[in-house]
C-alpha cells in the first residue's frame, strides 16, 4: 500500500493478498480490502474508494480491529486531500492500538507490532505535507522504534530507507 500521493513511501504491513485465518482459509475481509488496493493500483481510486467506504461501513465501530486498521490503512491511500488522508491514518492507528490491547492473538496470526512501522511513516509522510514537520519528526522516530520489534529483513529494510527518505524531505524545502 501507498500513501496517497504517487511519491509517498511504499507501505503495508499486510501482504496483497491478506492473511489467512488459523484453519487456512482466506479471510473474506482482507479479501476485499485488498480487492480496494488491487482496484487502486490500477488507477480506479473512485471505485477502490468507494469498495473500501463499503468494507469500512460494514465493519462498523465494533469491527475487528485488525481489519478496521488495514481498511483506514487502504482508505487513506485513495484520498485526494491530505487532511482527509490524515484521518484515516489516525484511524489505522487507533485500531492498531486496540489490536495491541487485546491478549488474544489475532486468527491470521498478525503481529499487533508489525503495523506500527508502516503507520507511523504514513502520518510522517502526510504531516510532512500538511506542513507539520514536529509531528512528522515525532512520526518517524516512533516508526524507527518500532523498527526495533521487527525481523532483520527486507519489509523492515524497505521501511527504514522510506523512513530515511521521509526524513531527508524534513530537512529540505517545504511542500508547495
């Protein structure tokens, strides 16, 4: 997944396809929500953004906080505004904290600390675009902490070179 510009980092703590649940079977929201992505992708943002309000809406308040967090987490990727992006990446992350709260472990068997990376270079990234760059520095460190609870391979070296690169626009000229 992709923030919501064409030059924003690549993300996405889940794989396109999402995870399965514990007896091996597909799990028919992640299913849809990476149906949202793949319509993305192709460049059909109205339809994605759409399919992904549906998921979002059918989920509801008490959803599942894991698929609540991947769906804002997709959602965010097909809006046109930065604040409204901003939104949804705040959403995603208020799921990720419920997903981390719970003691039980997840049925696809997705580690609650291997969203936080992705996450918090998201609002990094937007912040930065927003013109908020205290809270897009605070961003990047948490997402370099949460770096540290990930494996040593290549979806956490994918993440700290787009962290890196999030940080060296902070040091140079601000958006138009």
């Amino acid at each position: 997944m992709t923030t919501g510009t064409t030059e924003g980092p690549p993300t996405g703590p889940l794989p396109p396809t999402g995870p399965l649940l514990a007896d091996g079977r597909a799990d028919p929201v992640f299913g849809s929500i990476a149906d949202g992505v793949g319509l993305r992708l192709q460049g059909r943002r109205d339809e994605a953004r759409r399919m992904l309000t549906e998921v979002w809406d059918e989920l509801g308040a008490a959803g599942d906080p894991l698929h609540r967090c991947a769906a804002a987490h997709a959602l965010a990727g097909v809006q046109d505004e930065p604040n409204a992006e901003l939104e949804w990446h705040l959403r995603a992350l208020l799921a990720a904290d419920q997903v981390s709260e719970s003691r039980t472990p997840h049925p696809s068997g997705i580690r609650p600390v291997a969203l936080y990376p992705s996450l918090h270079l998201n609002l990094a990234d937007v912040h930065h675009r927003l013109g908020n760059n205290e809270r897009a520095r605070l961003h990047v460190q948490l997402g370099r902490s949460a770096l540290l609870e990930l494996p040593p391979d290549d979806a956490r070296n994918v993440l700290a070179a787009a962290l890196d690169r999030v940080e060296v626009r902070l040091d140079g000229p601000a958006p138009a």
